[in-house]
C-alpha cells in the first residue's frame, strides 16, 4: 500500500513538471538552456510538423509554439486580427509582442493554411532580426517530385539555421538525431497505447501534458521523462471507471483548454487516441539512421509515412478511412469532433469524415471551441449525453 | 459608345465591352451545357493559378466554382445554397464560396444563366494562395467520385521572390500529374506549340489590361480599378484567357477608357458616368457580392473612385512586367501561378499596394474584409498600420462577406464609410490651407 502511495505521488510530481513547462509563457526552459552554451540557439516552430531531428543536429532547441491558451489576457493580439480569425495567431503575436520569445533566434511556420502562412508574414515584419521559414510541406508525394522539392525546402532551412550558429551539418550528426528522435515516437506511441489499454492509468490531460512538454524540453530529457511517466504509469493501481472510449479529431494546431479535456473525460469518455500533439508522432514508423543520405531518409518517411492529416491533401487515402482504422485499432465507440472556431482546414474536413462515420456505423458528435474558452457547460452535457447513448443503446 | 439597358426595375448603363463580355459568358455557358450532345470534357478549376490556356489546349472547357458562387451571390441564390451546405454539416465558420458551390450543386448544379452546368470529368486543383482551394477539391471529389482528380501545388513565395528550384517543381508536376491526367481524360496529345499561341494570346490582353489599369493614372479616373474592376478582370481571368475573343473584349474596352481619358470623364457606374472625382483609393480585399450594386452605390454617391485593387490582381499580376509567353510555354505558367497576389507573401503584398496608392495618386486606402477568406484577411490590419506608417495616408477599414448576405450589415459600413469620408475631407481641406498659405 504504502509502494503504491510511493508510485502515485511520483508520478503525481512527475505529472506536475510537465504542467509546470504548459504553464510558463516565457519559455523559461529554453531561456535557462540557451543560457549554459553561447553558441546555443533556440528556433521556434508552429504547429504542426517539422523534421526537428534538422534543428536538433544543428545543436539548436526546437520549441513548440502552441499559443497561451486561456492563460493569457489578449491586449495587442486583437489588433492583428480579426474576430472571425481563430485565436492562436493572437497569443502567438501577443507573446512574441511581449517579450515572452524574445530569446528565440527563428520562428518556422508550417505550411498548414493561411493564417499561419499569413503570421509568418507577420513576423517577417515585426521580427526582422530573427530567423523566420514559412515551411512549405510538399503536397505531391512522388519522390522525384514531391521529393526533389522538399529537399531544397529542407536546404533551405539547414542554410538558414546555418547563419545563425555557422554550424556545418554532418551526416553523423543528423542520423544520430534521427535515431534519437526514432526513440522519441517510440516511447511515444508505448504511451499512446498504454493509454488505450489503460486509460484509467493516464488520463487525457496528463497524457496530453506528457506529450506537450516535449515541445519544450531537450529531446534527450524528454526521453528519459517518457521511460520515467512510462514506468511510473504502468505501476499506478487505479480502478477502470464505466466510461466510453472515443477518439479526439480536429484539434491539431490551436489547442484546446486544459479543462475542456478534463471536461470530455469527466463527462464519461475515455479519450483512446486524439490529435492534439500530432506532430510528436508525425512519422507513422522509424526512420533509417544509418545511411549516407538522411536528408533523402527524412524526405521518404514524409511522403510515405506521414500520419494523416487535414493539412495534407488526401490523395489517393480518403482521411475518413484512415480515421476509420484509427477507431478499430483504438476499439474506440464513437469520434468527436473537436475543432477551434475557424479553422480551415478540421472545419472542411469534418463533413467528410463525418460522412464516413456514418458509413461505418460509428458514433460521432462534434463542436468548436476556442483556446481560451472558459465555459464548459454545453460541451459537459453533450458529451455526457453522447456517453450516456453509447452505454445504454450500443 | 454607350448604351442604355432597362435591368429590371433600375436602369442601367452598359458599354459595348460589357454586352460584349455577357455575350462571351452566354456562349461559354451555352457551349458548357451542351457537354452531352458535344462529348467534350469540363474541367473545374479556380481562378487564381488558372491554365486555362492548357486546358483549351486539349479542347476542353473549364468551369469555376468560385465564379458560379460569386454569380449566385449577385442573383441573391447564395443564401439558400450556403443554408443547404450547412445543413450538411459544413460550419458557419468556413469559406461561403465553399458552401454556396456545394449547395448549388445539390440543388441540381443550375448556373449563372439558369442552365445545369456539366460535372467535371477532371478536377484541376490549381492549389495557389489559398489553403482552402485543396479542401473544396477534396470536398468535390466525394460529390463526383467518377472524376478525375489533377493536383498542381504551388509553392508560396514565403522569401518575397520566385525560387528557381519552385519553377521546375511546378514544371515537374505538370508534366508528370497535370498533362497525363488532361490527356487521359481528353483522349488528346499534349501539344506545346498549341499552348505557345494561346499564351501569345494572353500576353495581348494582358498588355491591353495592364494599360487600363493604368489609365487611372488620370484624373479623373476613367476607370474604376474595383467595382468596374471585376468586370474588366472577368475574361481574363476565366474562361477567356489565350483566346482571340479575349484579345478583342481588351481592344474594345481599351478603346472605351481612352475615349474616356480623351474626354476626361469617369468611370461608368450603374447610374452612368460619375460627374465628380471627389475621393481617389485604392482598396485591399475582395468585394461583397451579394449587396453589389449597392455597395458600389455607397461609393459613388460620395464620389469616392478606386483608383487601385488587389483583387484585380487575384487571377495574375501583370504590373511588373510578366506576361505569359511561348517561349517555355510551362515555365511561363509557373512563373504565373507563382505570381498570383495571394501567393505572395505579406511584405511583397504591402509594397504592391504602396505602388498602387503612388502610381495611381490615391487619397487614402481601404481595407475591405471578408469574414470567409483568411488567405485575404489574415494580416490586413498590419497591413494597414504599415501603409499609414509608411505614407501617412487615411486608411479605412470596413467588413463584409463574399457571399453570405448574413455578413452585410448596410448600417456598420455605411457608418464606417462616413467616417472614413471625413477623414480624407478633412485631410483635403488642410491640404488646401497649407497650398493656399504656400
């Protein structure tokens, strides 16, 4: 008993150094590391892919960008945009505004869909001192194509970090943060399913917290603290509660609430696999960190292994199938479709995966939110109802 | 030069160019509904990043879902057709030309001349400046599974300029995606000579655009670079482009706006030629289609003329030089898809305009911003606080909606518009003090 107390304190601590990174809008860990080595730099990136194993062998900090959340008040951010914009581009721009990345020596910026392409410009002109990549993912996945152009997107970047530390890239280098970074989704996806089989063990908001905090932190300390949550995880004893398992969907760039999650989760729903840090398992398998050529390993594992996406166009792989599969795979009952007030891209994909819900016969309901939202009530009731309709009819 | 139309219950002043250009849309759409007993093939595509000299090069005929959404919009069908997208569970939130197109084509794909329009056998996404362009394909390539589908991405110009390396990617994806699939589908060889000459075309009437646009220059102006603006933009940037009609509408218009310079009239607005030039400008975002005319009204009756716009520049930009050209018949389409102004990046878009309020000596600049387009909206504020900064002009900032009527509100604009009038009235009177103490 007393071992079991041990555990669930541990991890309850180690829980609470991941919230403590979500909760610092300064970015302190990335300034304190920058702070040991002069020659260190720190780039900054959007959500929601970049091949960080690039910034990584480049002796820099890649940090996720995922805006403030509810935990800011927006002052300058409204002035940047409209009220039919979604909300993450305020944070973000309230925080660059306000010094908060002040520390940051680039910012890349995802081709995901125009307003974060549109904030890159932004940036452009308010940050001319800095680094900045509008990041242009190749939407043609033939190799000699696709392939070719994503090479010199890659180049491009490597030349640009490459003025900011004069750092020349080795082979070496790369492929040794390819096979950390190989590690890294390792660990991952042993959580993700730990998750699913258990997810009484971890819950949504830790889960997410885990994931979140390897945005912020070395991706050497991030392994070790996902052995540590992986081991720690495993030993909690907590008893399964009467709860459906569904998968999250649409939540892939602005973030949603702490307490939103809390929220699906306390209105009887086990959430089973979500999208919310889709960037940390991107890459569907491990990349080859042997070769002579790691560029052209990183380009293949793309444009072949990439997780789906509303960024990406669909091509021959219709998104509902894969959404389908994910169900299965999860042993979900049903999908919600979570996604921010104004998003393009989870928006105009929602129709269609939810068309091919129903085709499968699989339960979903679906709202909007918005990163600073406070009030749960609505979401709690639908949520609840939608629960309650899996557990009694299903 | 003018004629005089009953439209309705209003009158209506129409100039040769414009019957001519309705005359062009009634055949294109007349052709297009003939489909069946004509076996050629459609192909949907958009307007920013168009081909469509490549698509006429395999005699076949294009559609533009946001022409057709635009057009329900002025006919007032748009309302019902976005209700019916969002009944199928297409969000408020997102793109109305998106949902106009999808409702329109459940409700039986009727276009702007009341005929049905065809379903594409080929779905070129031209994916150029707007993310939204991939999602609506996508979205259409469920309503017609039987078509095929052509992706073209083009690269954004994220450093401000062409990169050599995204010509030959784009090159590489028409040789490799586009021409295979135009050619599957219309059982034609690609022919590059064929392409050459329909470019040459377009370099005519781009010439021909270029020096209308231009003739603002004038005061008065004798064109309204927004309003009338769409009409002169409608050949070339649809289904006209690289044809000997389009090179004549050119002629005809040209023609029209030098009689006008000659004789120092202003635009034609619906309620004939504008008398007074009070208010030259030049504005940044689409217009709202489904309060046309009246919008246009909310200017003219002040006296207020567009001298320059940058939705003129959507479907090409043609003001620093680029023509298409047979030279390197795909290049040249590269450089034009990489040039279009949503794929430029926020700097080169601000310089774009800054040009536009020096060239064409504007009196101050307006954003029009539309709720459903973020590749437009997003980042027009600072936009405007950098042309205030840069030229300290009056700037002006309204919103609206492309085609969602519920997104027009008369009062917030007008009440917008009468301030932003006292501002330039103002400046022009302080302007007059100062010349009148000098």
């Amino acid at each position: 008993m007393a071992e079991q107390h041990m555990t669930t304190e541990q991890y309850t601590a180690a829980i609470e150094k991941a919230r403590a990174l979500f909760e610092d809008l300064s970015y302190s860990y990335a300034r304190e590391w920058k702070e040991q080595d002069p020659s260190r730099r720190v780039i900054g990136y959007l959500p929601i892919y970049i091949p960080r194993e690039i910034i990584h062998a480049m002796g820099m900090l890649p940090v996720g960008i995922f805006g403030a959340g509810d935990r800011m008040s927006i002052v300058k951010g409204d002035a940047f945009f409209q009220s039919y914009i979604c909300h993450i581009p305020r944070t973000v721009i309230e925080m660059a505004l306000n010094g908060n990345m002040d520390h940051f020596d680039g910012f890349l910026f995802p081709s995901i869909c125009d307003v974060i392409r549109n904030l890159s410009g932004i940036f452009r002109l308010k940050f001319e001192d800095k680094f900045i990549q509008y990041f242009d993912l190749p939407q043609n996945f033939d190799r000699k194509v696709g392939g070719t152009f994503y090479r010199r997107e890659m180049e491009r970047l490597i030349e640009g970090l490459k003025a900011l530390n004069g750092h020349e890239l080795t082979t070496e280098e790369l492929n040794a943060s390819i096979e950390i970074y190989n590690y890294n989704r390792k660990l991952v996806n042993e959580l993700a399913d730990l998750r699913s089989d258990f997810p009484h063990k971890i819950s949504a908001v830790d889960f997410y917290l885990v994931l979140r905090a390897g945005g912020t932190m070395t991706v050497e300390e991030h392994n070790e603290y996902l052995e540590e949550i992986l081991r720690l995880a495993r030993e909690v004893d907590a008893e399964p509660e009467d709860k459906i398992r569904v998968v999250i969907s649409g939540a892939f760039c602005e973030q949603p609430p702490l307490g939103l999650i809390k929220t699906i989760e306390n209105a009887g729903c086990y959430v089973v696999e979500d999208d919310m840090q889709l960037g940390m398992k991107w890459i569907k398998t491990d990349i080859p960190s042997d070769t002579d050529d790691p560029i052209s390993a990183l380009i293949e594992a793309y444009l072949d292994h990439s997780e789906f996406s509303s960024a990406v166009y669909e091509a021959d792989n219709p998104k509902g199938e894969q959404l389908k599969q994910q169900v299965i795979d999860r042993r979900a009952d049903g999908v919600l479709f979570c996604a921010p007030s104004f998003c393009d891209p989870a928006l105009l994909d929602r129709p269609l995966l939810e068309q091919a819900m129903d085709a499968n016969h699989i339960r979903h309901f679906g709202f909007q939110y918005h990163e600073n939202l406070g009030q749960f009530h609505v979401i709690k009731e639908q949520a609840g109802t939608f629960a309650d309709m899996i557990k009694l009819w299903e | 030069m003018l004629s005089r139309l009953e439209g309705g219950e209003m009158t209506v002043q129409k100039e040769n160019s414009m019957l001519k250009q309705k005359q062009m849309l009634a055949d294109h759409f007349m052709e297009l509904s003939q489909v069946r007993e004509t076996g050629k093939k459609v192909v949907y595509t958009f307007v920013p990043g168009n081909l469509t000299e490549l698509i006429y090069s395999f005699d076949m005929l294009p559609v533009y879902p946001e022409i057709n959404a635009l057009q329900s919009g002025m006919r007032k069908k748009s309302r019902d057709y976005i209700r019916e997208a969002e009944d199928m569970g297409y969000s408020e939130d997102i793109c109305s030309y998106v949902k106009c197109d999808i409702g329109m084509m459940v409700q039986g794909n009727i276009g702007p001349t009341g005929q049905q329009l065809p379903p594409p056998d080929l779905l070129l996404l031209s994916y150029t400046g707007c993310f939204v362009f991939m999602k609506w394909f996508e979205n259409l390539k469920h309503l017609y599974p039987d078509a095929e589908i052509a992706m073209l991405h083009i690269p954004y110009q994220e450093a401000g300029r062409i990169e050599p390396d995204h010509i030959e990617y784009i090159k590489e994806q028409l040789r490799t995606e586009v021409i295979p699939k135009l050619e599957k589908v219309s059982g034609v060889k690609f022919d590059e000579t064929k392409l050459g000459e329909k470019l040459d075309l377009s370099a005519k009437a781009e010439d021909l655009l270029i020096e209308i646009f231009d003739s603002a220059q004038n005061r008065p102006s004798p064109i309204d670079a927004y309003f009338g603006g769409v009409y002169y933009i409608g050949p070339i940037f649809t289904a006209f482009r690289g044809s000997p009609e389009c090179v004549d509408y050119y002629e005809e218009l040209a023609s029209e706006v030098r009689f006008r310079v000659e004789n120092k009239m202003g635009p034609i607005t619906p309620d004939g030629v504008l008398k007074e030039e009070n208010f030259r400008l030049v504005v940044e975002g689409p217009p709202n289609w489904t309060h046309f005319r009246g919008f246009w009204k909310l200017f003219y009756e002040m006296g207020a003329v567009f001298v320059g716009s940058t939705y003129t520049r959507v479907g090409g930009v043609y003001d620093d030089g680029f023509r298409h050209s047979s030279d390197d018949p795909l290049k040249s389409l590269a450089e034009y898809c990489l040039g279009c102004y949503t794929n430029r990046n926020l700097p080169q878009r601000i310089d774009l305009i800054e040009r536009f309020i020096t060239r064409y000596h504007a009196d101050g600049f307006l954003v029009n911003s539309i709720k459903s387009c973020n590749s437009f909206s997003a980042g027009q504020l600072v936009m405007m606080r950098e042309l205030e900064e840069r030229l300290q002009i009056p700037v002006g900032f309204i919103e609206t909606d492309l085609v969602d009527p519920r997104y027009y509100s008369y009062s917030n604009i007008k009440n917008r518009l009468d301030s932003f009038f006292q501002m330039l009235e103002q400046r022009q009177i302080m302007k007059r003090r100062m010349e009148a103490v000098v």
